[in-house]
C-alpha cells in the first residue's frame, strides 16, 4: 500500500502547497491558453495562413513536451534521493518566469524566436509543476488527496482567471492603461505575469517543508537516481494498477491538453473575433473555480474514477459539437461545458494516481506520470494542427480527440480505485 506520508495534514501547509496553483496556473491561462496563441497567429506569424501558423504552434508545443518528457522521471528520482523537491522546483520556475517575462520583447514577425522562449517557458512551467505535483503526499493524509488536490486545481482557476481578466481589460482598452495597442497590452501581460508567479510561489517556498532525502548510499543523488530508475522501469510492468493508469492518462490527456493550447487558436482559424475568444477563456476560468473544488469532494464521494467518466463524457459532446460550431455563443456556452470538467479530470488524476504509487517517491512516480502526459502533448498538438491542413478545414482537427478521450476511458476501467492493490516496490 502507499504509506503514510510522514508529514501530518496542517492547514498552512495545505493552502500555502495549493496557492502554487494560484501562482503558477497565471502562466497557464494568460501564455500557454490566452495571449501567447492569439500572438503567435496575429503579430509573430502574420505573414502565413491560420493553418500553418497552428501547425507551427502544435510543434512548439510539441518541442517543449518533449524537454520534459525525456527529463521528468529522472527529474523527479533526483528530487527523491537529494530531498531536492523545492529547490529543482524553483530552479525550473525562474527559468519559466524569466523567459515568459522576455517573451513580451519580442518583435512582430520573429515567430522563431518567440517559439524559442516560449518553449524555455513551458519548460520551466512544466517542469516545476511535475515538482509540485509530487508534494501533494506530503502536505495532507490520503483521506484528504481528493479534496486537497481539486483546492489547488480551482485556486488556480480563480488566480489565473483574475489576472487574465486584468490583462483582457487592458488589451480591450489599451489607452486607459497607458498602453498605444491592444498588442502591446498583451505583450505586457507576459512580464505582469511572471511577476504574478514570482510572487505567490512564496507561501509554498516559506511554508510547504522539503520532505526528507531517501536513505541511499555515499554516491551523489544523480547516481542513485539513476540505479533506481533501472530498477523502477524494469519492475513497472509489475506495478499493474500504475501501468494501466498511466497508459489511460496518456491517451486522454492528450485530449484535455491539447483542447487546453489549441482552442483559442482554433477559434482564431474559424474566424471569431479575439475579443470573443478571450471572453471564452476568462468563462473557462471563473467557471473553472467552483467545478474543480466541487470535483474533489465528487471524488471523495463517488470515487476518482467515477469523477473522471463524468468529465469525459463532456469532452466527447464538447468535441463532436465543436467541430461544427458556426456562433460565437456556440462558443461560449462550449467554454462553459470545459470549465465545468476540466479542472476535475485534471484533479482527480492526480489524486487517483498518488493512491497507487509509494508515497516516499512521489517525486519519481510523478515523473513517470509527468512523462505519460508531455509524450501525450508531443501526439495531440501536432494532430490538430495536421488535420486541418490535411483537410484543408480546421473543424476536422476536433473530432480527431474523440478516440482519444474514448481509448483512455476504456482503459481506466481496468484501473483498481482503492489503494494498496499489489504493486511491489523496488
């Protein structure tokens, strides 16, 4: 069974390891989802049709999953061994924070240079949340994981949503902030939001106790992290229940993220205005809030599984009915049926895999999960792109995620709910 964390719950250390969300969740609304997509089109790539400009973005995308998914399960066995948990994750959230800052001084038309930072910056994203993903055993008993980790989901719905909503009310009147345009509006969103994340990762950094380094020989923690990772690999066919999970939270994640970095854009190559798009996010984030909070406790009632079918049957009508959408209310009320679900599957995956793994490496395990959702990214993103300029119509590109959300949710069904069902440990 996974063990006891060895940290007893404690209020501050619970909220102080969700506002996290709140501080890094900014990046994920305002870059990954809102400004830098509509950028990339408009100002960075204006010069090349939507469907090339998306397949570009898709292999931007891709770029930087792949960093992540080389790197996470060693990543995450060193934070193990070294007790480094905090430190890495910091170390990737600067080099996030200072190449999304640096992101708003690049000129229109440099689209390579603005792929370039963008990836250093998802990488950095990426990388310190696999980090903070593995901290969630420590800060709260696994009674509370569900619940626990749909807090940090919905704060950071509601964190990313308000300076989202700041950052549209300047790009939508760009004069009443002192601004010339809407685009340098939307520039200077880049560098408010990395001082956003700077900011509210404090309370995790003072708060939130580096958990013990695991006992290991005299050789550095590379090294150790390294045998170990042998080991693990070679045992993880063994670990049934967390094969299975992984390899269904590869399939449908892909679908979850890839609707998460390329809707905007999608909406941009269907011919909807930018403002209608951005007032779709900011529904996705505010409705986003409560959906997330109110998916923990479903998860802690009905079961994490059980929490999850619901949230992809939802994204199986959102794509069959996206892929033929004609009104920007259309668009609207699909932002809302999003909102509604996908802070939930993103939640109580989380939560539902911390049951089936050793508790004292959380840190390696979610590396491994880290990995199956970033090689996931590498699939999707290019896909959607792909199809549209196969088809020669964007719409085509929703309805290729359906096999996705199908594949990954029949494969969860073989996945043990309960804790403790037997995977040995290495």
């Amino acid at each position: 069974m996974a063990s006891q964390p060895p940290l007893a719950s404690d209020r501050r250390r619970v909220w102080s390891w969700a506002f996290y969300d709140w501080a890094n969740s900014a990046f994920a609304t305002v870059v990954l989802a809102g400004f830098f997509p509509l950028l990339f089109q408009d100002y960075w790539n204006a010069s090349v049709t939507a469907e090339a400009a998306n397949l570009r973005l898709g292999w931007t995308n891709a770029a930087a999953s792949l960093v992540i998914a080389v790197t996470a399960p060693f990543l995450g066995a060193v934070a193990d061994r070294a007790g480094a948990h905090k430190r890495l994750l910091f170390l990737f959230a600067l080099c996030g924070m200072l190449a999304t800052a640096l992101l708003g001084s690049v000129p229109g038309g440099e689209w390579l240079a603005a792929s370039l930072l963008f990836v250093c910056a998802t990488v950095g994203f990426l990388g310190s949340n696999l980090l903070y993903d593995s901290l969630l055993v420590y800060v709260a008993p696994p009674s509370r994981w569900h619940t626990v980790s749909g807090l940090g989901f919905g704060l950071g719905y509601l964190g990313g949503g308000l300076l989202y909503l700041g950052c549209v009310a300047a790009a939508l009147q760009p004069q009443l902030f002192g601004f010339s345009d809407s685009t340098a509006a939307a520039l200077a969103a880049f560098v408010v939001t990395a001082l956003w994340w700077a900011l509210f990762s404090l309370p995790l950094l003072l708060w939130v106790p580096e958990p013990e380094p695991l006992a290991g020989g005299n050789e550095p923690a590379w090294r150790q992290a390294i045998t170990q990772l042998r080991i693990t690999m070679r045992m993880l066919p063994d670990y049934r229940p967390v094969a299975l999970f992984l390899l269904a939270y590869w399939l449908y994640i892909d679908g979850v993220g890839t609707v998460i970095r390329m809707a905007v854009a999608y909406g941009r190559a269907l011919g909807f205005e930018r403002s209608h798009l951005i007032l779709a996010l900011l529904l996705v984030q505010f409705v986003g809030f409560p959906a997330a909070v109110a998916f923990g406790y479903l998860g802690a009632r009905i079961g994490a599984r059980r929490g999850i079918y619901i949230g992809l049957g939802v994204y199986i009508l959102v794509c069959s009915w996206g892929a033929f959408i004609r009104s920007p209310w259309e668009f609207f009320a699909i932002a809302v049926l999003i909102g509604l679900v996908q802070g939930g599957v993103q939640a109580l995956s989380r939560s539902l895999y911390a049951q089936l793994i050793p508790a004292e490496k959380s840190g390696q395990f979610f590396g491994f999960y880290n990995l199956m959702g970033k090689f996931a990214a590498l699939i999707g993103p290019p896909l959607f792109g792909l199809f549209g300029a196969w088809f020669g119509d964007a719409r085509y590109s929703m309805l290729a995620l359906i096999l996705l959300f199908v594949a990954g949710g029949l494969l969860l069904a073989r996945v043990p709910e309960q804790p403790g069902q037997s995977h040995p440990r290495p």
